[in-house]
C-alpha cells in the first residue's frame, strides 16, 4: 500500500537526520544529561531537535511518550488539530 511505503521512507530518512540531528535554537550537538537533544515526534517536522534548555520555557526532564517541538504544536493549534 502506497501509504505504508510513504511513511516507511519518511522513517528510513528521519533516523539519519536524527543521528546527524543538532539543536534548531543554537545550533549545537547534544550538551549532556542535563540538557540533552529533544527530537520532535512529527514525522513531517523540519527543525527535528531541540536542546531542552534551549526551549522557552525550558523542558527540566525528557519527556516520556511523544513530544513535538515548538513549531509543531504552533502549527496544531492554529489548524485546531493534534500533530501527526
């Protein structure tokens, strides 16, 4: 199914753009246990990773489950709808 295979190639890309992944905010790789890179759980998400303290407010523990970075849940809110 044309969907499944959409979706599996957009994974296959994300991972390297996660190994290869620095913060959107400053532009640095991973800083340490203390302020560690967040990775936005939308699949179509351009920005990817965050350091935590690098958010406004800033994110004190990684969060468990699915987290979506600023832009992502902007984007949500104004179309009134959960990210993907």
């Amino acid at each position: 199914d044309e969907h499944k295979r959409t979706q599996n190639e957009l994974r296959k890309k994300r991972v390297k753009e996660e190994r290869e992944a620095t913060c959107t905010a400053c532009g640095n790789e991973p800083l340490g246990p203390d302020n560690e890179l967040l990775l936005c759980d939308n699949l179509y998400c351009h920005t990817i990773a965050w350091h935590q303290m690098c958010l406004d407010p800033p994110v004190r523990e990684v969060p468990d489950g699915n987290w979506y970075c600023p832009f992502c849940t902007d984007m949500a809110a104004a179309n009134n709808a959960a990210p993907v």
